[in-house]
C-alpha cells in the first residue's frame, strides 16, 4: 500500500476531531425513548425527582457527545443539550400521534402497549425524530 493512502486518511477532515461512536449516540437516544416510554425501558423510577434527575443526566450526557462538535463551531454544548430537552414535550406528543396511528393503521395491533414494546418500525421512528430534532437544533456531528 503506498504511504500517500495513509498521509490522505490521517490529514481527511475532522481526522483529529474525538467524534463520539455511533455506539455512544445510540445508547443515549435509547435512554432519551426509555425517559419519554418508561415502559420500554429497564429502569424503574420511584419519584418524579428521578425522573428529572435522569432527564438532567441525559443533559449533560449530550453536552458531553457534542462537545468537539460544539467546540468547532463555536456553540456552548450546555445550552445546546438544554435546548434539545426543552423540546422533550413536543417530540412527545408527536410520538405519541406516531403510535396512534401505527395502532389504528393496523388491525393486528393490540394495544398502544404493544406498539411502544414490540414494533421495529415505531423504534425507527423514535430515532429519527430525535436525529431531526437535533438537526433543527442544529447539534452538529451527531446527524451528521
């Protein structure tokens, strides 16, 4: 393999950047879903003060994903992460007009239960709306 191959791989851009993995991304959205349907999620909560106290975690957990990001674009990543969960009612009740219609759209569903629970296609939307609401947000590097 010629050496200029590697030259061109290590100065690509964002080459030195510490871009969180996919796996890192994926796992905090699927705490944000398991936040907004606590019955799809293997967390039990006591109070309403876990609750946000999980909510604040998250927070901080996506200031923390989009900080290189944020950093290149000159954005305070706390306020960015703060604005993503002020919209956490809205994405909501979206999601909750998704399950209604997947519900109603299919006469093998048997509950909205089981739509939150078992349906592929409702997981795939969760997370393509909380990737549109960070691209609105505009939160860099994580749609990307």
């Amino acid at each position: 393999m010629e050496i200029n191959f590697y030259e061109y791989l290590f100065t690509k851009p964002n080459s030195h950047v510490n871009i969180p993995t996919n796996e890192l991304i994926a796992n905090w959205a699927e705490r944000v879903m398991g936040l907004l349907f606590i019955e799809n999620s293997n967390k039990l909560y006591d109070s309403v003060a876990e609750i946000e106290e999980e909510a604040h975690t998250l927070t901080q957990e996506l200031s923390n994903i989009i900080s290189a990001s944020c950093e290149l674009n000159g954005k305070a990543c706390n306020q960015s992460a703060a604005r993503f969960f002020e919209q956490l009612p809205e994405l909501y009740r979206v999601l909750n007009t998704d399950i209604v219609a997947i519900y109603e759209g299919d006469p093998a569903a048997r509950s909205r239960f089981e739509v939150i629970r078992t349906y592929p296609g409702f997981y795939a939307i969760c997370l393509y709306r909380i990737a549109n609401l960070l691209y609105k947000l505009d939160i860099p590097l994580i749609w990307a």
